[in-house]
C-alpha cells in the first residue's frame, strides 16, 4: 500500500511540473496587447491565433494578413506594432539587466514595424538589432519606422501557397 503512495505521489508530482517545464521564463520575450484582422503566430510547426494576452516566446514568428495588425509589449518594455501583410521574428532577446546581458534581434521580413525601444536600447545602445533583407539597424534613439515592401518574388511565392 505504501509503494501504491508513492507511486501515485510521483505521478501527481510529475504532471504538476510539466506545465513549468514547458515554459520556461528564461525564454519569455513578451505578449501579445492587441490584435486587428488576421494575425497568428509560428511557434515551431504550430500556427497559433495570435490574441491578445498571449505570451511570446524567442524564435516566435508573427505574422498578419492583409486586414491585420499586431500590438506587443515586450519584457524590457519595448513596444512593436506590426501593420498588415509583415513578418517579424523574435531571433534573440536577452534582458537580465541585474547580470548586465542586454540584447535583443529582431528579423523584419517583410511589412511595416513601428518600434519604441525600451530598457535594452537605453541601458546598451546598439545591442538592440533589427534585421531587414536591405540590412541590419542598430536601435540607438528611441522610435524607428521599418516600412519593406514586397517583391515581385514574395507575391509570385504567396500566390503559389
């Protein structure tokens, strides 16, 4: 009976942790605070609609649609808004100001981005990053404005999905 206990002790145990496993804090980058239209997320091979209150994750790709819009506060106070049709990801966000790690890239594929910086780009100018297919801004003032249109490429690829 006792080794009944157990066991069932550390099958409660085991499941209690699983959801702390699966997120781990180190990796929260921010959440999601508004959406309009068509918007998701790309989380690995899951496409997830995006919402309002959802938490992202380094190595999210969000992503809208012609009518949408995106609105994200990240952990260091960064604000982004992406418009419709863009493609931004989360490729590094490092924020432990305590330990002095600052750094924060993210990849503009396509669309428009309007980013306020926050404690990472006041605390360490130029570690925040934005990465574009022209090339690479290092955020040392406080709003930028990234419009990328698209290319006849990204159409003719669209339309073939």
């Amino acid at each position: 009976m006792a080794g009944l206990r157990i066991s069932f002790f550390v099958v409660v145990m085991v499941f209690t942790a699983l959801p702390v496993l699966a997120e781990d804090p180190q990796e929260l980058v921010g959440s999601i605070t508004n959406v309009n239209g068509t918007a998701f997320i790309l989380r690995g091979d899951q496409e997830i609609a995006a919402e309002k209150g959802i938490r992202l994750f380094q190595a999210d790709i969000l992503r809208t649609g012609d009518d949408g819009s995106i609105g994200v506060v990240l952990r260091d106070d960064t604000t982004l808004s992406l418009g419709p049709r863009s493609e931004l990801q989360m490729s590094e966000f490092q924020f432990k100001p305590d330990e002095g790690i600052l750094g924060m890239t993210l990849n503009m594929v396509k669309g428009t981005l309007v980013y306020i910086s926050g404690q990472i780009a006041k605390l360490a100018p130029g570690s925040a990053k934005v990465e574009t297919p022209a090339g690479v801004a290092a955020v040392r003032g406080t709003e930028l404005l990234i419009e990328i249109p698209e290319t006849k490429k990204m159409k003719r690829e669209e339309k073939s999905k």
